[in-house]
C-alpha cells in the first residue's frame, strides 16, 4: 500500500490575505492531491469568500478542493467535495448532499466507525491525531496499528492526520496510509511552505525506499 502515499493539505487555522499566494507556492513544490479549507467559526459569507478565491488556485493544478464541515456549501461554490467530523453532519446525510462530490469522514482511532463511514458511501476516512499537534487540540490519540488494519482489510483510501511532521511520518507511510494530512508541518515551516511541502515528499520517498 505504501506505494500510492500522497500529500493532503489542510489549511491553517486563520489565513493571511496573501493565502493564496502562499498556497500556490506549496502546490507548485510537488505532488499534491488534495487541499481542505477548514475555517471554524467564522460565517458563510468569509467561507464562501475564501473558497471563491483559493478554489481556483487548487483546481487549475489538478488538485482536490475539499471543504471542511459544510457539503451544502461545498456544492453551490464548485468544490470537489467536503470533509465532515462526527459532530458534523452524519455521513449519510453527507453523502447524499454532496451527490457524487467526494466525501471524506474523521473517524478518530475507531474500527467502528470507519467500517460506518464506508458503508456510507465514504470516498476516504481519516485515522488521528497520531501526534500532538500545533494546530488543534485532538479529542482522540490514534495508534499506527489502524492504518495497517484498513489498508490490509479495505478497500476505501485511508487518510493519516494529526501532528504528522517530515521527521515522524515514516511509520504511517509504512503502515499503507493513502494520503498524509498536513497543516502546521508545510504552513509553519521557517523557510517557507515550498519547503515545507518538499521535506515531507522527500520524507515520503525515503520512507518507501525510493
């Protein structure tokens, strides 16, 4: 499984009005697949103001542009589909919402949860937080084991999140995790998130013996 492991990034809690700039630097530094904007608590009209600008940055790259909570949005303003929580709105509900958008489901450090989310219609669900992280509090720590349980058993990609830096993402590489998500590692990088993107493919490549 380690063969397909790609890059999903997940936009910074708060975004400086140059975001987009700064986001079409990191996708122009390698292979990304997907990018989620994730924006709490602020109103449709700032999320919807922010998809209008940074979807057409994602798109015209050939990468995913995936929005965090909200498929009813995610619909009306051209996305490629949504990510929900499990105190957002169920993945059946979700999934029927956004059609045949793309539907990704958090599903913590539970088996349980995850075999729901496939049968859902999930198009990947996420494992994590496997590290602690800068980003956000994690209500749930993941153990590696689930990804190599998925990707043994499943067919549905897995998603790795949480803490997941260039220096640790070697084992989740190893254990056939589909996509590695990614935020403070590429936006809080000293040198930049070019850079930030390109250390974690390097990380990538090393760790499938490349």
């Amino acid at each position: 499984m380690t063969e397909g492991c790609r890059l999903y990034l997940i936009t910074p809690p708060v975004l400086p009005e140059n975001f987009a700039d700064v986001l079409a630097a990191a996708l122009d530094a390698g292979d990304v697949a997907a990018v989620q904007l994730r924006l709490k608590d602020v109103a449709d009209s700032e999320i919807s103001r922010w998809i209008d600008r940074l979807r057409p940055v994602v798109q015209s790259r050939d990468v995913a542009f995936l929005l965090n909570d909200r498929p009813d949005l995610a619909v009306r303003h051209g996305c490629d589909g949504a990510h929900v929580g499990q105190e957002d709105m169920k993945a059946p509900a979700a999934r029927k919402v956004l059609g045949d958008l793309m539907l990704g489901v958090t599903c913590h450090n539970s088996r349980h949860l995850a075999i729901e989310a496939g049968e859902a219609g999930a198009d990947y669900v996420a494992f994590g937080a496997f590290f602690p992280s800068s980003t956000k509090a994690p209500p749930v720590m993941a153990e590696i084991e689930i990804v190599s349980w998925w990707a043994e058993m499943m067919e549905v990609p897995c998603v790795a999140i949480g803490g997941i830096t260039a220096q640790n993402c070697a084992p989740l590489v190893a254990a056939g995790a589909d996509f590695l998500a990614v935020s403070g590692a590429v936006w809080n990088h000293a040198q930049g998130a070019a850079r930030g993107v390109r250390e974690l493919l390097g990380a990538i490549s090393d760790a499938k013996g490349l």
